[in-house]
C-alpha cells in the first residue's frame, strides 16, 4: 500500500538488528554509560509480549490507580523506549522517576544496573503467541516489511531475522545475568490468568504499597477490554505514518494460544525441536494454551 514504503530495512549492529532510520546505533552505545539513579524503572520485552501491557500498569501504578491528570498523553510518552531515536538524550535530564521500555538485548543495556541500580521488570512471553503476534504487527507497522506469507513469517522468527533479533538469544542474555540485578521476571501468561496477583508483584518490587482500592483500579484500567476503549493506551493515537490503522489494531486478541490456530502439526514440531535445544540449559517453562 502507499504508507507501506521502503523505510523498513533492518540493520545489523552488534549483531541485533535495528530499524533503519527508527534507531541510531551511536545513540544506542551510549546506552552503555548512562547514569541510573535508583527510581529508574526498565521493563524489557521482546517485541510482542506485552509491553504496551506493562507501560500502562507502571502508569497506573504511578497514579496509584487515578486516570492520570496527563490524561492526553499517550502511554508510549510517559512510558518511553530508550533505544528510539533522541530518547536517550530526554532520558539524562527526565525527571525521576524515569520509567522506560526496550526491546534491547542485555549487552546494550546500562552497565550500572549489573550494580544491582535502579530496577527491572522482564516480561516474557510463550514464544509461538509471540511468533503469530509479531506476524501481524508485521501489517500494521509501516517501518517493518509485510510478510509474504505465514510460513515465510515462521523461518524468519526462527532464523531470528527480525527487529529484536533471535527470541531465544533475548530471553537468555537477560536470564543468565538475572542474579546481576533488582530484577522481577514475569509472564505474559501470568498476567492473562492472574492480573491483580502480577500488579501486586509488581507494585511491591517497585516499593509501592497501594491500597486494595488503588490495586483494583490499575488492575480494572489495564484489562484487555478496558484499554481497548482507552486511546492514550492502546496505541490507536499513533499517527497513521506509524501504524496502518486499516490493517488491524495493536489491541489484538490478548489471548495464550492463539499459536494453534496459525501453525501446522510440522511448524509446531520445528518449533518445539529448536526451543528445547536453544533452552535446555534455563529453567524455564511456559504456558502454550489454556
Ligand atoms: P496479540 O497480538 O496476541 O493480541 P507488545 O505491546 O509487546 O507489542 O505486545 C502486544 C501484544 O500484547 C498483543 O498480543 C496485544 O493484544 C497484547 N496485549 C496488550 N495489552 C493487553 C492486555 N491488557 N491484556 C492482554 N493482552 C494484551
């Protein structure tokens, strides 16, 4: 279509691909170096496990469950990725509490949070809903290239083709320094089965102690039916040059196992060889469907 045009090129940088012109690799490397106080905030997702998600709770929480009195401002402000360009220049001189987000693998991140500064949050998700998720973000997102089709969708997330990199190469840099940092590390699927009990881990990792009635209005807000209707949450303000509005919503479906509906029997089988080999050395499981 006529806003899908050739801005989308990936570029490899420390061996992670970048968007062209959405990233800067020099600003990137500073990241690196910059100063963390200890009310920074850093929530970390591969793309499509739920940042959105997390950039409003961590509002919410912030408001202590009020709609906030910045109620204009979109979500993706309040709650910035550090890698966009110009961010990392915003972030030096931003007030505290600096709350951010990023899809960046661990190398890229501040040193002084292996120094146990500052705090944060990784969110994962089970990697087939992410698969499919990250399909249709495909179509929405102007600087990112639409799919030909499914299958060849599925051998690039594989090959790790893909802004964000390799899944599995995520997951494992941010989990293998775990013991490195004030880090809380939850699910996607979590979050889906038991939101006000995640809310509650994360208010209380972030030393917040909010009353029952301020932990059940962020929760309340942050439900998938109630940020569909909020425009500041759900993305729908972001311009069309961005997002293609016409060909979905960022507010997908929000469900664990909608993998099964996508995939073949053999794709499943690929699937699951290549996670139990890349993951036979880290403890972790996930929830494929409910
Ligand atoms: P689906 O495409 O499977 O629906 P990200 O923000 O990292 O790009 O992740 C987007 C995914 O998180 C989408 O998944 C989106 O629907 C889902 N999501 C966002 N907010 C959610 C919520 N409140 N409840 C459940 N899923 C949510």
């Amino acid at each position: 279509s006529e806003v899908k045009s050739d801005n989308h090129k990936l570029v490899l940088h420390r061996g992670f691909s970048f968007i062209s012109g959405t990233h800067d690799p020099d600003e990137v490397d500073q990241i690196n170096n910059l100063e963390i106080r200890d009310t920074d905030v850093f929530v970390i997702t591969y793309p499509k496990s739920g940042t959105i998600w997390l950039q409003q709770i961590l509002r919410l929480i912030e408001t202590r469950g009020d709609i906030p009195d910045s109620a204009n401002m979109m979500n993706s402000d309040c709650v910035p990725w550090i890698e966009l360009v110009g961010k990392v220049k915003e972030f030096i001189t931003a007030p505290s509490p600096r709350l951010r987000v990023t899809h960046l693998q661990y190398k890229f991140m501040p040193l002084a949070l292996s120094q146990k500064k500052g705090k944060v949050i990784y969110v994962a998700r089970n990697p087939k809903d992410v698969l499919v998720s990250y399909f249709y973000f495909h179509k929405l997102a102007t600087m990112l290239e639409t799919p030909e089709n499914f299958s060849i969708f599925f051998e690039k997330f594989i090959r790790g083709d893909v802004f964000g990199g390799c899944w599995f190469e995520h997951i494992k840099s941010w989990y293998s320094h775990k013991d490195d940092m004030n880090i809380l590390f939850i699910t996607y699927e979590e979050m889906v089965q038991n939101l006000h009990l995640v809310v509650k881990k994360i208010s209380s990792f972030l030393g917040k102690d909010l009353t029952d009635q301020q932990q059940a209005n962020v929760v309340k807000y942050s439900t998938f039916r109630n940020m569909k209707q909020i425009p500041q949450a759900n993305y729908q303000l972001i311009s069309d040059q961005l997002l293609d509005h016409q060909q979905g919503t960022f507010m997908r479906k929000g469900t664990i196992g909608d993998w099964k509906n996508h995939f073949t029997v053999a794709q499943s089988e690929k699937f699951d060889q290549v996670f139990q080999k890349e993951m036979k050395d880290f403890p972790l499981s996930f929830i494929w469907d409910m």
